[in-house]
C-alpha cells in the first residue's frame, strides 16, 4: 500500500519531466492514427529474416525488454542493467587504486 501510493506521489511530482529522461521503448513504435490520437504498436521484424532468425530476434527482443524494466522506484522504471554497470564501475574503480 505504502510502495503505491508513493510511485503515485512520484509520478504526479515528476510527470513533468519523466518523458525526456525515459528511453525510446526498442519493443514498440507510437504513431498517430486518423483521428490524430498516438497509438503504439509492436515494431515489426526486419524483412529477409529466415523463420529461425526472427524467432531468435524477438526472444532477444523480449527479454531485453524485461531486464530494462526490471524495478520501479517513485514512478522511475530501471533494470538490471543499471546495476550490472554500477558493479563494473566499482570493479575497475578498485582495479584502478591497486
């Protein structure tokens, strides 16, 4: 209860400015429709794929998807990567004071 009514606080705080920190989602593509409202749809396939490369392309595509949404905080969504970098920094920050 605590944790919803907090990403609320937080989205209604930042609402402003969480679309131009926000990366261009790589699963879907916005577009506006006839009646000028914008709509999102899944991004198709490249065309020359074979069977077996499109159905690679689209679990890579999925679970990239997932590990990029891995945690939301307040109303900011981050994934797993941004940890997977925090740790690299501090493994090489070390490294470097050795």
């Amino acid at each position: 209860m605590t944790s919803a009514l907090l990403g609320k606080a937080g989205k209604k705080l930042f609402e402003k400015h969480l679309e131009q920190y926000a990366p261009a989602d790589p699963k879907y593509e916005f577009y506006v429709d006839e009646h000028g409202k914008q709509k999102r749809r899944k991004r198709e396939l490249p065309p020359g794929l074979s069977v077996r490369d499109a159905k690679i392309l689209k679990s890579v595509k999925n679970r990239a998807s997932r590990l990029d949404r891995g945690f939301n905080l307040c109303g900011f969504r981050f994934g797993y990567t941004f940890f997977i970098g925090e740790m690299r920094y501090n493994y090489r920050s070390k490294l470097s004071n050795l």
